[in-house]
C-alpha cells in the first residue's frame, strides 16, 4: 500500500481563522513533506520531518505552522491567512530523506477569502 | 541550487500516437521521478529512475545520469494520459529537497 491520506479535500476559510491540514501514511516512512502548489506551477517545497523532527523550513511564514505528532502523521496549522495563501497543498512521504521515493497525497485545495 | 528543465512545455497529441518527454537537469542527482499530475491534482508516481531504463506497460522512462537528463516515452497515448508531467530531482550534493521542473502539459484528443 503506497497510500496518503489528506484531510479535507477542500477548505474554504477567512483571513482571521484558524484552520488545520491533516495528512496521514502507514507505510511505517520516517520522513514526511508538505508542498504548495499555485495554478500552472509545479509543487514547491514547504517543510520536511525526518524522524518526527523538522529538518527544513523553505522559510516559511509565520503563519503555517507544521507539525509531527508521531510518524505517521503531518498536521499544517494555518493562521491568519492571505489570500494569495490560496493554492493545492500536498503532502508527501519517503522511507526517508534524499535516495528514497516520494509519495505524494491527492491534496487540499484551499481558498482563502 | 540545481536547475531542471523539461521539454516541451505543451504537448497536443492524437489518441494512439507516442510521445517523448525531456528532463534535462544542472547537476549529479541520486534521486529522479518522474510524476503525472491528473487534472483533480493528484500526483501519481511514475518511475523512480536516478539512472538506467524502466517500463511500466505503455510507459517507460531512461536516465541518462553521466549526461544529465531523462526521457520518458508514452506509446499508444490514451485520452486519460493528459494532464502535466513533472521531472523532480533531488540533488547528490545538495539538501534534502526535491525540484521540480515546470512540467510538460500533455493533451490527448480523441
């Protein structure tokens, strides 16, 4: 099973909510991965876990805040959010970092108004 | 960082016809995939290919890593082949993270 999960599929939400992303794998991977996608361009990377500990941040703003509660689960905390925040954000995962292949979930299509 | 060029950028193509994909990349890569992206935005994972030839059915990709790019072939195209596919590399000497290309947006008319 090459399986990630994304939770939800869609969400809508205003500049002065708070709002979780959540991504699940059981493939037992030890490294995990959020990306952003805006229209007609490729993913870019976010953050990794490896481990459960961050590894990078692709300086990020403040107001996503990721975390790793265990290894087979990514959480992305929004807050305050600007429209051009709107995008598909993808989680990925790996057996672990660099030499391994990524997983890609089917994503979060979110809206910020 | 290190560069990924795919080409080309837009592919129309007539259902039954074969077509060749370009990734042309900067530097020495331990890691390369290559993905198609279905038009609801799911990435679907085609080859892991860091070097040397696969086939997986109608598709198949070679790495060419001592000249530094990749080729995927797509034989017999179907109509559900279109969408985009990215070249994503990952780099021997730097970070851990994967670049990806622009992408190389396929259509397949019927």
């Amino acid at each position: 099973d090459t399986e990630v999960t994304q939770t939800p599929k869609h969400l809508v939400m205003g500049m002065t909510n708070k709002k979780s992303l959540k991504c699940e794998q059981h493939m037992g991977h030890r490294a995990m991965y959020w990306y952003k996608q805006k229209a007609k361009k490729p993913p870019e990377l976010m953050f990794v876990y490896s481990y459960e500990k961050l590894s990078i941040n692709e300086s990020v703003p403040s107001r996503f805040s990721p975390e790793c509660p265990n290894s087979s689960l990514l959480n992305l905390h929004l807050h305050a959010l600007q429209p051009e925040d709107s995008a598909l954000y993808l989680c990925a995962s790996s057996q672990a970092i660099r030499l391994y292949e990524q997983y890609f979930g089917p994503g979060t299509r979110l809206t910020v108004t | 960082g290190i560069q990924v060029e795919q080409s080309p950028p837009d592919l129309i193509l007539q259902e039954g016809a074969n077509s060749t994909l370009r990734c042309n990349f900067s530097d020495s890569v331990n890691n390369l995939q290559w993905f198609h992206q279905n038009p609801w935005g799911q990435l679907i994972n085609l080859f892991y290919i860091p070097s040397g030839t696969k086939q997986n059915g109608r598709l198949s990709a070679t790495t060419v890593a001592t000249e530094r790019y990749s080729l995927l072939y797509i034989s017999s195209s179907q109509t559900t082949d279109s969408g985009v596919y990215f070249c994503a590399v990952n780099s021997q000497g730097g970070s851990e993270k994967l670049v990806f290309g622009k992408g190389t947006k396929l259509t397949v008319n019927p």
